[in-house]
C-alpha cells in the first residue's frame, strides 16, 4: 500500500505498523522520534500496534545526540 | 554613513543600525566547543555578539578537524577553550569571552544566570536533556540541536512558552553509538543556531519555536514539522 512518510510518498507492506516503517528509516539512527499519523501524534506506547492504512500521512520528528 | 564591519546590516531595512546595537550587551552562552559550537561561535562573534561564554572539557583531536572549524593542525592537543578564545580574539575585538573548562553538571550549571540564550551544542544525549531541564528551571530561552551522519535536526525552546524536549520525545535511548559526522552538518546547523540567538535578542523574523528543522544533506532536504507542548510536561509546571 502507498503512504506518505515525511511528505514522500512509499510502499510499504499491508498491515505495517509504526514500528515498522520506524526500522526502515533505521540509517537515520535518532535517540528519539515522535511520530504523527495524519495530524495526530501517536504515544510511543503505541508504536508497535498501531497499524498504517493506504494512504496515511506519516510524520517522523528526528532527535539525534552528536554535536 | 560610517562603514563599520556591520555595515551590510545596516542596509537592512528591519535589522539596522538600531538591531546591531542591542548585540552589544547580549550574552550568549555555548556549550560544546565542537561542530555545532564552532560555527555558532564563529557567527556569534563576526555579528557582533558582545559577550560569548563558551563550556568545555575537551582538548583538540586530529579526528575532529574535518567539522570543527575553529581549530588547525597546530591546535592538536590544546584546551579547545582556550584556542576558541584566542580564534575570537583574532575574529573581533568587541566582544568578551569567558571560557570554562569543564562539562557542564548538576553541580556547576550555575554559570546560566548571567546569560540571555544558550546555545546547546553538545555531543551526547544527557547534557542536552541537562541543558533543557536547566534552561526550563531557570526560565533560559536555549537553542538545541543535534547532528547524525548526514542529518541533523534543531529547535528553539522558550521555557513556559514553547514546547521543550521532554515535550515532543517521551522515550529516549540512553546510549549513545558513535554513527559518524558528515563534516558540513554540525556547520550549517551551528549557523542556525547563531541565527537564532541573534533573532532572539533582535526581535527580528520568527523564533524556529514549536517547529523542528530536520535537515537532510544527503537529499539536500529541509523540512520543518511542527510539535505540541505537553499540557502536562514539567515545564508546564514551573
């Protein structure tokens, strides 16, 4: 299915969850991220059951630690 | 009109002669002489900023030439503070420097007081959680950011009024790999940061405050998402 991540449009896979597409950004290596589904700001409690639909807007926020 | 070192800001219709004059007495203190803190401190001095405080332990390394700009190879192995002092000196005369040489603590934070913004331009993830919980108790606006490989990302925190780090990022890992610095990012971030620092004692333009900069060299890609403050985050509660 087709989403947007971070305004590009992907697939991914039927059924992904946030976690999902969270381990595919891996090369970015945060210490933390927030994550928004259409607007809407998904707990971190959440990431590993909330599952992604066609079409969902998905916005990761980066924090990384080096300076 | 005289031209001074500033005068292409004075050509500026909303920045000015009268903009300049308000860096004379502001005091910006930066933490972390390293990537982020070279080129914020090299952009703090050239502008005019008339005090820089600058925090740190470490002395130069040859692994860090490649994005610490404000050292050479004839640098290796003294105090990174002393060098940046002596670097400013070179840079502008006008502004005064204090320098402190060690890591910033629980114990020794104290030195925030006498400083109008801070600049966090530290290297690892609980001094910039130190910094943010500080700057929220002793109401310090601060600027953070933080680099990786090719990415980076930083934001403008201003306590009671925008969102803090505690805010946005509820898990947090704990340690701290190594995953590299491209050379130019700390560089272009570190900018930003100056750049706000400045805006903050102007007034001039928008603080980047409830919005994080993400910035992608790899791509060549900027984007801004905005955040929330949390109603319930302790800096809602001092």
């Amino acid at each position: 299915m087709k989403v947007k991540i971070n305004d590009e449009l992907k697939e991914i896979a039927e059924n992904s969850k946030i976690i999902d597409i969270l381990e595919a950004e891996e090369i970015i290596e945060p210490v933390a991220v927030d994550v928004f589904v259409n607007g809407e700001k998904v707990n971190f409690e959440d990431y590993e059951s909330f599952k992604l639909k066609e079409g969902d807007e998905i916005e990761i926020v980066y924090l990384f630690a080096s300076g | 009109m005289i031209k001074d070192r500033y005068f292409k800001h004075y050509l500026i219709p909303n920045f000015g002669r009268e903009k300049q004059e308000l860096l004379k007495d502001f005091k910006v203190l930066v933490v972390g002489a390293g990537g982020l803190g070279s080129s914020a401190i090299i952009y703090l001095a050239t502008n005019g900023v008339g005090k820089i405080g600058i925090v740190d332990f470490d002395n130069v390394d040859i692994t860090n030439l490649h994005r610490q700009i404000l050292y050479s190879p004839s640098d290796l192995g003294k105090l990174k503070v002393e060098v940046a002092k002596e670097k400013i000196k070179n840079l502008n005369l006008d502004v005064n420097v204090e320098i402190f040489n060690f890591k910033l603590n629980k114990k020794n934070y104290d030195i925030l007081e006498n400083y109008d913004f801070i600049i966090d331009a530290t290297d690892n993830i609980e001094s910039k959680l130190l910094i943010n919980d500080i700057c929220i108790e002793h109401k310090k606006p601060f600027s953070y950011a933080g680099v990786n490989r090719f990415f980076s990302s930083t934001t403008t925190i201003i306590p009671g009024k925008s969102s803090c780090l505690r805010c946005i990022f509820k898990k947090i890992k704990k340690e701290h790999k190594d995953f590299g610095v491209f050379g130019t990012v700390p560089g272009i971030t570190g900018i930003i940061q100056a750049t706000e620092a400045i805006k903050f004692r102007t007034g001039v333009g928008e603080l980047l405050t409830d919005r994080f900069l993400f910035i992608d060299l790899l791509n060549m890609k900027f984007r801004i998402s905005k955040v929330n403050p949390d109603k319930n985050c302790m800096c809602r509660k001092n």
